[in-house]
C-alpha cells in the first residue's frame, strides 16, 4: 500500500509543478516606463522632380489640342511621347504637370483630365493618388 500511496502522491506532486510551471510562465512583466521606446528612422519626404528641359514640353500643345477637339485620325506621337518616353510614370506626371500649370502650353485647360489624356496617350498612367499642385 505504500507504494501506491508514493505513486499517488508522486503523481500529484507532478502535476502542482506541470502547473504552476505553465501559469507562472504566462505571467508578463510589464516595461518600465521609463524605458527607451523603438522609434523608426524618420526619411524626409522625396518631391519628385522633372528631369527634362519643361519648356520642350510646349510641343504636346498640339497633341492635346488635337485629343481634347477629337480630331478624326491618330495625331502623332513623336514629339511629345519621344520626351516622356524615358521618364517613370511619376516623373512624366510632374513634367506635364508643371508645364501645364506654367500655361507652357498656351491653353487654359482642365489640368486633371489633360494630364490623363496626355499620360494615357504616350503610354503612361498616372500615379494612384498623384495631384497636379
């Protein structure tokens, strides 16, 4: 009887250390407040910029003229596309962007929907969220 009494309590014994072992590994020790917080990198904002000569964009005056009056045939694409043609989507945004805000063009337009046409025309779009300013 001994030994199944040993067993018994051996068992039990056991068991307290299997649990108080999981519950006390449960227990979070909070921080102190006055530890240091982890603070990301702060990058300053990058403004894109145009890398072409804007003024050269004065020649998709005529391509806009001719996509926005819907003149029958295809207007061509050369001179104006050929400047924007090496330029990321966002940085043919900001060329045409700044030239039509400049009047470079020559003609007072609704600028979102120019910037759509020309992008859309040369093969471009025009960046989610981007805003001529």
């Amino acid at each position: 009887m001994t030994s199944k009494a040993f067993a018994t309590s051996a068992l039990l014994l056991s068991l307290n250390l299997l649990f108080f072992t999981v519950v006390s590994s449960t227990h979070v020790v909070p921080c102190p407040a006055n530890a240091p917080k982890f603070q990301p990198k702060q990058y300053p904002p990058v403004i894109p910029t145009c890398p072409t000569d804007t003024l050269k964009l004065g020649v998709c005056a005529n391509l806009l003229n001719d996509l926005v009056h819907l003149v029958v045939g295809t207007p061509p694409k050369t001179p104006c596309c050929s400047l924007l043609g090496g330029l990321a989507d966002l940085e043919a945004a900001v060329c045409l962007c700044t030239a039509i805000k400049a009047n470079i063009l020559g003609i007072n337009l609704n600028v979102p929907v120019a910037l759509s046409l020309l992008l859309n025309y040369c093969g471009k779009n025009v960046p989610h969220g981007f805003q001529c300013s």
